[in-house]
C-alpha cells in the first residue's frame, strides 16, 4: 500500500498520513478484562497506525464469536461486515472483488474457522485473496460457555465439557496445506511478534494466516478452591442466568531470543511451551514448514514466528485482473469495448 508522504509542519505525536493513534482505536472493549483478543486488537492498531495507511483504505470483516466482536475495538472509521458463523470468507472475497482496492483485515476465531467455517477457510486460501486472516485462537466456545473447539488440545479437561479425546486441528498446517502464501503463528502475550508479524501480514500480496494463540481467562479455568469463583459457580442454585466474569491480568511474556525456548504458565495452572524459530529457519520451503509443524506438535511445542511464505505466486485480485476503482464507480465507457477489441471479436466470429 503506497506510503503518503510527510506532511509539513507535522506534529510529533501523530505519523505521514497526519493522524494520531487515537485515530485507529474503536470503541471500549467488552470482552473478558486480560483476554489476549484485546492485546491483538492494540497490536492491529499499532501497526496500521505505525505503516501511516488510512483508516479508510481498511476493510474489516468478521464471523461470529469472542474474536469476532474485536473489530469493533479498532479502526472506528473503516467500514466493516460481520458475518454469519464461519461466513467471513464469502463476505471478504465478495467486496475485495467489488472494491480491490482496500486493505482488507479478518478476524475469526478457531471455532469460527476450523469448525462450522472449514470449508470456507480453506478455499479462501487456496484463492490467495488478498486479505490479512487472523484466527485468534483459544481452544474454546467462550459465547457459548466454553465447550471444545476443533484446535482443543487432546486430553483438555474442562469443568463441564469433561475430557476432549480428539486430536486438535491445527491452523496453520491447514493453511499450508491449502497452498497459503504466508503463514505464521504467534502469542497474544507476546505483543512486539505479534505486531510485527501483521506489519509482514499487511504488507505481502495475497493471503496472510495468522494464528495467534490467545489462552481464554474465563472458560480454562479450573481452580477447585472453596473460595474461588469457579468452585462457587459450581455448587450455586441460581434463580436467573447470570454471569459474573472476575478479572484477570493478562498473560505477558518475557522477549525470547530466535530459537530459544520458554514455559509460559495458562490461568487454569497448566503450562505450554514457546519456542521461537531460529535465525536460520527457511519460510519459503513448503515440505519444510510441514515437517516442522508435525515435529513441534510431537514434542508439545508451540513454534511462534514467519512458518511459510511464497510471494510469487500470483494473488486474487492478479488471477482477475481487477482495476484499483471500485467495479460499482466504473463509467459506461470504462466498460464499454473500444472499436479495436469489437473488430477482433466480430473477426473470430464471423
């Protein structure tokens, strides 16, 4: 996207397209207080605000879910479309094909994508639409009270869901198997990867799959103490539905150098292992990035950083040869064929 230039006599506290970050922020988050969706949400607004592109060249586009709310805590002044349960991708790919001139940014969520939006997942890839796709990814149905997603890890127990027997699906795998030109996996706790992972993301030309893992502070929760509010919500008789969410401080990591290791301890008391890739790791070796990911899942690893990209291929808007004006503003003459083009096609036909 084409950089504007410095505008004279800028202020210090805003960047070259002349706005400040208060610019880029949406409205006050709902969401659960420490949930790693809001972190993501700040790092979306950071980057947009640091790569100076207006906030309305942006399109946001989402399904339905906890990250599906989060484009609402960004860029007030983008347009934006939330969509059906695992619909996102069909919206996306309609209005980047009627306007492919916007920057378009999705955010979905492991069940949104890797459950009821699977298949819709996987031919947006394939389609290398020109797209930034963030799966933020909590292993659970946080809306519907924390039941199992399809990226739940085997063995998971949760206080009324019982023990997930089922082997997770994993995103980025996916991606790369559905030939994704750029894919990465991240921690929400690790905002410095996280924001300059959706810089690359913006910048690359096609689809960008982005899984950042994002613990849930409300439905991983297995504290069994008499005083806790797990315990309690366990033992009441409540005489309505109602929910009281106690607040939690979110997960935040130490930096970890390139191929170093780290065990990051998760709300509930159970730990998980980041381990970032090495300075040397090659991203644009397809089998590769595979063996990679099939190792770090043996070993209970999980790999953050660039995993797979492949910016030759051509992206959607190349395939169709889409113009930068949006199809709905094209005149008659636009569309209409010259003399020239006319006699070619009354040649072939006659």
């Amino acid at each position: 996207m084409t950089q504007p230039l410095p505008m004279a006599g800028t202020p210090a506290n805003v960047n070259l397209a002349g706005l400040a970050k208060n610019d880029y922020r949406g409205n006050p988050s709902t969401l659960c207080q420490g949930c790693g969706h809001n972190s993501i949400s700040n790092q979306i607004i950071s980057a947009l605000y640091e790569m100076n592109i207006q906030p309305d060249s942006v399109a946001k586009f989402s399904g339905i879910g906890c990250s599906s709310k989060s484009p609402t805590y960004f860029l007030n002044r983008s347009f934006g479309f939330n969509g059906l349960h695992g619909r996102m991708p069909s919206v996306a790919t309609g209005a980047l094909f009627a306007d492919a001139g916007m920057q378009a940014i999705g955010v979905s969520g492991d069940g949104d994508s890797a459950s009821i939006g699977m298949g819709q997942f996987k031919h947006i890839v394939r389609r290398n639409v020109d797209m930034v796709y963030i799966v933020e990814n909590n292993g659970v149905y946080g809306l519907t009270k924390g039941q199992f997603s399809a990226t739940a890890e085997v063995g998971l127990e949760l206080k009324k869901q019982g023990i997930n027997q089922y082997m997770p699906i994993d995103i980025c795998m996916e991606a790369i198997a559905s030939n994704a030109t750029f894919v990465a996996r991240s921690f929400a706790g690790d905002p410095k990867q996280v924001k300059e992972l959706i810089k690359a993301a913006i910048a690359h030309k096609g689809i960008a799959v982005l899984d950042i893992i994002s613990p849930c502070v409300t439905f991983n929760n297995q504290e069994n103490a008499y005083h806790s509010y797990t315990w309690g919500k366990d033992h009441e008789a409540p005489l309505h539905e109602l929910s009281y969410i106690p607040a939690r401080d979110e997960i935040m990591i130490e930096d970890i150098e390139p191929g170093g290791e780290l065990d990051v301890e998760l709300h509930d008391g159970s730990t998980i292992r980041i381990k970032k890739l090495e300075r040397d790791y090659n991203p644009t070796r397809r089998w590769e990035a595979l063996k990679m990911l099939e190792e770090s899942q043996r070993e209970n690893l999980l790999v953050t950083g660039l995993i797979y990209v492949e910016p030759q291929k051509p992206s959607f808007t190349d395939t169709y040869k889409l113009v930068d004006t949006p199809l709905n503003r094209l005149t008659e003459a636009d569309l209409r064929p010259g003399p020239e083009t006319m006699a070619r096609v009354n040649a072939l036909m006659f």
